[in-house]
C-alpha cells in the first residue's frame, strides 16, 4: 500500500526546534514527508533552535521578512492554499499553535484531506478542533526515548 504523502508547513516563529526530531518521527507515522518547509524571519536569534534541525532533517527555510504583524502566517497560508490546489499530497501537517490557522485546516479538511496538527499545550482549541488529529509537541518530547549508549562489548 502506498504511503500517505504529506506537506509539512512549519511556523518557526512559534514551535521550538527542539522538537524536531520527535515531531518529524510522529510524522513518518502517517505517512512520507514529501514537502518540508519552516516559514521565519531567520535573523531573529528564536529561530536558533531550528539551525541545525533545517539541515538534520531536509527542510526548506523560507525567509520571511518582517513586513506586518502575520507577515509569517500569510505567507504559510498562501502557500498551502497554492500546495493545496495543486493536488499532489493527501495531507498536511501544520506545525503551529496560532489560531490563525484554524480555517485553513479547516478547509483542507473540507477538500477530503488529513490535517495533522501540531503545537504547544496552549494551542488553540478552535485550531485543535479543526485537525484531523492534534499532537501536543510537549507529550511528543517527552515520548521520546533518550539514544542508548553502548560500549563496546570486551571479549
């Protein structure tokens, strides 16, 4: 059986890159993360966290310069919406807790596709709703297993 191909819409300006790696883990769940993007002012020092996690797991950063107060939400729902119409994936994965995205999950919805959602504990419950599924990052980092550490066995 084919798996689910997905779009991977991130807000970096409010979801930590410290959550990358079990969100992207949470992820390959539901399916193949053909379109990964991080949307941000990267000169602000709160996009630090997503430094690495960009290169770690092939995302594609798209610079948002401060033109307005959503210049980043506008342009990430541009871009769904052009992603959408497009017809090529069966789901999206918007990684946020904004509310401002709550009636584009919604109409992804409506269009017959998934919605993960992802945020923090206080995402909004109108943008929870609209999900398919929500994931907590919080319960995401926490589910995640430290790496083990094995030495050499010696004979």
């Amino acid at each position: 059986m084919r798996q689910a191909r997905l779009a991977v819409l991130i807000d970096g300006e409010n979801i930590s890159g410290n959550v990358a790696d079990p969100l992207f883990v949470k992820i390959a769940e539901h399916g193949v993360a053909k379109l990964r993007r991080i949307y941000g002012d990267f000169s602000n020092p709160c996009l630090k966290t997503w430094m690495a996690p960009i290169a770690r797991h092939g995302v594609v950063a798209q610079q948002v310069f401060k033109n307005g107060k959503n210049a980043t939400d506008i342009t990430m729902i541009m871009d769904a919406t052009e992603i959408l119409l497009g017809e090529r994936f069966d789901g999206f994965c918007i990684v946020s807790s904004d509310a401002d995205f709550t009636r584009l999950a919604e109409r992804i919805r409506e269009r017959g596709l998934e919605v993960f959602g992802f945020g923090n504990a206080n995402a909004s419950p109108a943008f929870r709703k609209s999900c398919t599924n929500f994931y907590c990052t919080d319960d995401l980092k926490k589910s995640q297993k430290p790496a083990k550490h094995s030495s050499p066995q010696r004979a």
